[in-house]
C-alpha cells in the first residue's frame, strides 16, 4: 500500500458555521487541524494546520489541505477544531470546539460534506454531543500548472462603511467550483480607514485561482474589515485569469456590486471600482528543477552538549548511549541524514558541537568539530557522524549556556561565499533546551535569512521550546532590531511528538518527513529572491563532460 502511485492530488478547502463561543468578551478564534490516521501504528498524525481566524463563529479558512489521493485505500481524516488562546502550538493549551471524522473518499465524492462536530474527544470516553456546530469541506484535484501570478490592484471611492471614519478594505479572491459555488483562496492585507486604498503586490499559484484553467471565473470581493470579525460586504465582481492577463486598462477596471443594495435601489450604480495595476503570469521552476540542473545540498550538524541533558553514563541522560537503542539524539541524526546525504554527491558532513569544555584546558566551544580534528569538521555519511557523537561524548565535559548564534553564523560563512545557486545549506540543530542567547540567534537568522540556507531545529526531552516557535516564523516572520527576515528559514520540530509506541524505524519516517518538508519551498524561495534558473540538464551533463579530471 505504501509504494502505490497517487491518482490524483487534491487540495482540501475548509469552512466552520456557527461554532461555540468560548471567548466571554468576544468571539472564538478558530483553527481547524487535519489528522491522518496511521494504519501501520494505529494512531492519528496531525497533518497539518489552517490558519487563525480571529473573532469568527462563522469562519472561511485560506489556508488548504493538499495531500495524495489514492482510490484504492480507505484514507481517514479527523478535523479538530479550537479556540486559539495563546501563542503555543500545544493544542491542549486551547480551547476544543469539536471534532468529526470522514474519508478523504467521502470528501472527493460529495461536491459540499457537511459534517456535524462533536463536542467531546473520542479519547475522553463517554457520549458524543451534538454541539450544533458544522464543518463544511471540499475537495478538488489539483492540476500539474507550474505558473504564478503577479498582480496588484486598487479601489476608487469605495462605499463608507464606519460611522466614525471612511472603511478598512481588503480583498478576498475565490475560486470557482465545478457546482458553480465559490471557495476563498487569497485574501489581501486591510488598509485603514480609506476609500481610496492601493493594495500591495501579491504573488499566487495559478493553480490556486483557477486550477490552471485561465479561462475559468475568479469572484473578487472587497470587504469592510471590522474587528468583531463581523466584515461587511462592499461589493464583488467576477473576472478570470484570461482578461487580468490583458494588464491594465479599461477591460480591467470592474465595479463594485453589492447584490443587496442593487435589488433594493433602483438608482443603484456601483460601490465603489477596482482596478487592475499590474498582472504577469510565470512559469515557476520546481525544486526537482534545481536538483537536477546540478544544485547540490550541504548538511552540517550541531549538537547540543550542554549539562541539561543529563550525564551520559547516566540512564536517564538525553545523551546516554544504551546497548540495547539509540538515543534521542543518534535517532534524529539517522533520519534526517539518511534523506539528506542522498542529495549530497560527495556524502561529508560537517559535524559540531556547542556547549561543552574541551580537553586539555576545560575551555567551552559553541562550535567545535567532533571528530576531534581541529582542522577539519567533515565526516563521512551519517555512520561518520554517528561514531564521532559518540567519540565526543567520552571526551568533552557537558557545560552551557545554550547558545546557538556560533553555530548559525558558522555556516552562515560557507553559504555566503557559495551565493549562485549551485550549493545550499542545510543546518540541523538538535538541542534539548531553552535557548539562552535569543537576540544574537534571531540577529544570526535574519542575516542568514538572505543566504542558500534553511535551519533545521529538532527538541529532543520534555522540555518546552516556546522560543523554538517564534524562531520558526510561520505565524510571524521573525525580526530582529527592527530588521524582518527576507525569508522564513526556519523549521523547528520536538521529536517527542514522533516517538509514542511508535517502532524506531516509524518515528525516524516520520520525523524525516517532518522536519524536510519546509525545505523544497525555502530553496526555491531563495533561487527567486535571487532571479536564479535552474540550469537544464543537458547542461549540466555537459558541464560535468568537459570539466578536467583531477
């Protein structure tokens, strides 16, 4: 079951109607998150995550679901939904609002699923109760489109909507389904209070407004941002990818309609116009482009020996080296290394250490080598790796602080001088505590954020790694005295959500795929900051055919 070919891909779009208020002066701040279930451990994966959507009974999520569709397997899916309460990505810090289950079958056969949530958690025992509450969820085979947009829109003498100023505008794009409904893909920043605002320049796969279908209709509406989450409707017009692609002009500035005002007013014109500033549709390189028009990927190890972790000859040592499994740590090393080396051709890894004093003078290193080797941190595969950890470990003494900026900074060099696109840099950081010099990591990361490199954080133990999170970015791009990072480079993971009754081999599976997950994205990412192209294959072939041997 495990190596059959996806029939199809297709993104899941979700929808909430009318939710349970937990908030006592406002009203819940949903999120729904999507488990699979894991048939060889018999236990549910969260898959992933919507975002937030703050002050709403009655939300609309962005955010999909894209997975791999097999018609010959029973794919069950759980959607949970909660009241966001804090920062923390625990969900049992938040509210739960209710729960349903389906199969990813029933979505892809039904053109709506309304689903009924439950209230109580299976897991809680006891009876299921109603809480009123739906899910609404649909499904749609993505297309192979590879292009982009680029567009920017504005609005003219929009309608004013609030009593004490003008209106807060903002966009909401949807997509067209074949049942002629709509589902939202795209929403723009607001702007405060005008009736003449300009957004900025978005850029959106073609295959989310349309399926890559340039001829099929795209509903744009502008709404009146309110912080109740109650938005009113200024109005809406339809269009299509075809006619954006005429860029700006007469055929692409639309009026506002608002379906209400224009059945109850017969002098009823318009709300206001939108009109279209700039629109231009790419091709978009894939990162299999890049890998086989000759990048090369580079993983450099950091390991955290810091005292936190507990004695190594001791049992209950993060880093204690058991006859009978590996450890946390050696656990995590295998999994990621064992994807990563394969798109490595020379198979050295550099591996450090930080956090240790070191022999013969006790003096502590945030970024030693540890083979032992002064002059030279490689070693080769993650066999090499493994056996030089260990090696460390019977011979440097566990200190601290938890400082992470050495390491970063470390590769951050390699990666500046290696700025064409031909090399990136992958740094796994695996660590087992509270990060002790924040601001100079976050002033690494921001720098680095403009480099080939992507920084890999793994959480071994029981700790809490609330600071892992904001260094992670995905809510918040990460910032640093008034300095936003280019581009969010970071992925951080706790390995303990990985472990359970899982086999080793099953967690090691499903870390890897975890933690590398972000990585495609944030290559590609950095080649278009970058305006850099893969290079054909051919090439490249090329290239290797004539190079001199040494």
């Amino acid at each position: 079951m495990g190596n059959a070919v996806p029939s199809s891909l297709v993104e899941i779009s979700v929808e909430c109607r009318n939710l349970v208020d937990m908030d006592v002066f406002s009203k819940s701040d949903p999120m729904v998150v999507l488990f699979t279930w894991e048939v060889s451990v018999s236990s549910w994966k969260e898959f992933g995550r919507t975002e937030i959507i703050w002050d709403n009974l009655n939300p609309v999520f962005i955010k999909k679901f894209v997975m791999d569709y097999f018609f010959e397997e029973s794919q069950k899916l759980k959607f949970e939904v909660y009241d966001v309460d804090s920062k923390s990505r625990d969900l049992r810090n938040h509210d739960f609002l209710g729960s349903t289950e389906c199969t990813l079958g029933e979505i892809v056969s039904s053109a709506r699923l309304q689903k009924a949530l439950n209230t109580r958690r299976e897991q809680q025992g006891g009876p299921k109760v109603n809480s009123g509450s739906i899910i609404l969820v649909t499904a749609e085979e993505l297309s192979t489109c590879k292009e982009e947009v680029t567009m920017q829109l504005c609005g003219h003498k929009l309608d004013k909507k609030d009593f004490f100023g003008k209106s807060d505008p903002f966009l909401v794009f949807l997509k067209s389904n074949e049942d002629g409904s709509f589902t939202a893909v795209h929403k723009t920043e607001v702007i405060k209070n005008t009736l003449n605002p300009t957004w900025r320049t978005f850029t959106e796969k073609v295959r989310t407004l349309c399926n890559g279908d340039h001829d099929r209709s795209i509903k744009i509406e502008c709404y009146d941002w309110n912080q109740s989450g109650s938005h009113d409707l200024i109005g809406g017009f339809i269009t299509s990818l075809r006619e954006l692609e005429r860029g700006p002009g007469p055929q692409n500035s639309y009026e506002l309609i608002h379906p209400e005002k224009k059945a109850k007013k017969k002098k009823y014109k318009h709300s206001g116009t939108i009109e279209l500033l700039s629109a231009k549709v790419v091709a978009v390189p894939t990162f299999l482009d890049y890998i086989k028009g000759g990048t090369q990927i580079h993983c450099t190890i950091s390991i955290d020996f810091t005292a936190s972790n507990g004695n190594p000859q001791s049992p209950t040592s993060l880093h204690y080296m058991s006859p009978y499994q590996p450890n946390q740590y050696a656990r995590a090393l295998r999994a990621v290394g064992e994807i990563i080396q394969d798109y490595d051709s020379t198979k050295m890894f550099p591996a450090l250490g930080f956090g240790a004093r070191l022999p013969p003078d006790g003096k502590v290193s945030h970024e030693f080598f540890l083979n032992g080797n002064p002059n030279n941190p490689y070693c080769q595969g993650i066999e090499g790796v493994l056996q030089a950890y260990n090696q460390a470990l019977r011979t440097v003494q566990l200190y601290g602080p938890t400082n992470f900026a050495p390491t970063i900074n470390h590769v951050a060099r390699f990666a500046a001088a290696n700025k064409s696109g031909s090399d990136y840099y992958i740094l796994l950081i695996i660590t087992d505590g509270v990060i002790t010099d924040m601001p100079q990591t976050k002033e690494a990361i921001v720098n680095a954020s403009m480099l080939p490199l992507s920084i890999i954080i793994v959480g071994v133990g029981d700790a809490e790694f609330d600071a892992m999170d904001e260094l992670d970015g995905d809510e918040v791009r990460l910032s640093s005295r008034g300095r936003v990072a280019a581009r969010d480079i970071v992925q951080f993971v706790p390995f303990r959500e990985f472990l359970g009754n899982n086999t080793l081999a099953v967690s090691q599976a499903r870390l890897a795929k975890e933690v590398l997950a972000e990585v495609p994205d944030q290559v590609i990412s950095y080649m278009r900051a970058n305006n850099i192209k893969p290079r054909p294959p051919l090439e490249r072939q090329a290239t290797f055919a004539t190079a001199p041997v040494s």
